[in-house]
C-alpha cells in the first residue's frame, strides 16, 4: 500500500484486495478509475484509520500529528472558562465571550494561527 498526499487530498494505491475491501468500507474514499487509486480527504479520522493498518510514510504522520495537535487545541480553546482573544480582531465594539471563542477557534481550526504561544 503506498499513500501520499495530493492537494489537499489522500491517495492510496497499490492494495492488495484484503486492504482495499477494509477501507472502502469505512465510508471516507472514493475510488478514482482514472488513477486507479483510492482518494479520501485529508482527516484525523482516515489518517488514524490507515495509521492501525500500515505505517503511514513521515509526511503523512506529521500531518496526523498536526490534525491531533490543532484538535488538542481547539479543545483546551473551548473548554477555556474566559478566553483572551489570540490576536487583536478589527472591530471597534468590545467582543462578548462567546464572540473571542468563536473568533479564537475559527483562527486555529483554520490554521491562520498556531494557537496560544502567538498571541
């Protein structure tokens, strides 16, 4: 089984038919006739998935690390009793809690910012 990773997208190519019956019938892949290849986006979930079944290559475990560490993230953000915003937000009226919350996590789950130790 070989994986890489393609604009914003996983392909997996070369299954033996074993591998291929068990993540196609997880539900996050497409088979792609003209690559003859399977594509699923790039997720927690299907990198997780593939990480029990073979060694995922170093590019691809780093990003499951990144995906698990911005959830970590974005979980301690949420989780926060009075957040500090992350950066200065261009508005001129005072931003409620659930307002610094939502702009915090969209900055993070988005990627414009890696989290606490930039603000």
């Amino acid at each position: 089984m070989k994986i890489s990773e393609s604009k914003g997208k996983i392909v997996i190519t070369c299954l033996s038919n074993d591998e291929y019956q068990i993540v196609s019938a997880w539900g996050l892949t497409i088979w792609d006739r003209a690559r003859k290849a399977i594509i699923g986006p790039v997720s927690e979930d299907l990198l997780a998935r593939l990480n029990r079944i073979c060694t995922l290559p170093l590019d691809i475990a780093a990003m499951l690390s990144e995906l698990r560490r911005r959830r970590q993230l974005i979980d301690s953000l949420r989780a926060e009793p009075e957040p500090k915003p992350l950066t200065d937000f261009p508005v001129k009226a005072t931003l409620y809690e659930h307002q610094i919350r939502g702009a915090n996590l969209a900055l993070v789950s988005l990627g414009l910012i890696d989290g606490i130790e930039d603000a």
